[in-house]
C-alpha cells in the first residue's frame, strides 16, 4: 500500500493550509499567547507536519528504490 502515502501527505496538508487561515480569522485576543492550549496546538501541528513530511519523504524514496534497475539493494557493487 505505498501508493496511498502521497495522496494522504497531499491530502493532510491541502488541509492543514485550508484550514488554518479560517482558524486565524476566528482567534480573539484573550491575554496571553503562551497558555497550554496554545502550547499543545503548536506541539501538534509540529508533530503532524513533521508526520507528513516524513510520509512524503518515505514514498518518495521507495518510489525511487523501484525505478532503479535491480531492486535498488545495493549489493550489486554500485557506490
């Protein structure tokens, strides 16, 4: 199933860029910016962000291994 990851990368940040502006449009001013909640949001959309990157990364690359001739192993003496 590798050929789902791209679409879900794809698909996660189409999302995330759709959403987040209307998420600003919304926000009020209520005192301060470093409160948990604004903690655990940030820490999130870092872990989601670096989740998708990592997807995208990863069928990328196994995408490139099966292009290659011979599987890619790298047991064949290519350096």
């Amino acid at each position: 199933m590798p050929g789902t990851a791209p679409r879900v990368a794809a698909l996660l940040w189409a999302l995330l860029l759709a959403l987040t502006p209307a998420a600003a449009a919304w926000a009020r001013p209520v005192g301060s910016a470093d409160g948990p909640a604004d903690v655990a949001l940030a820490i999130g959309l870092t872990i989601a962000a670096a989740t998708v990157t990592g997807l995208w990364l990863r069928s990328r690359y196994r995408r490139e291994e099966a292009e290659r001739p011979g599987g890619g192993s790298g047991e064949d003496g290519d350096a």
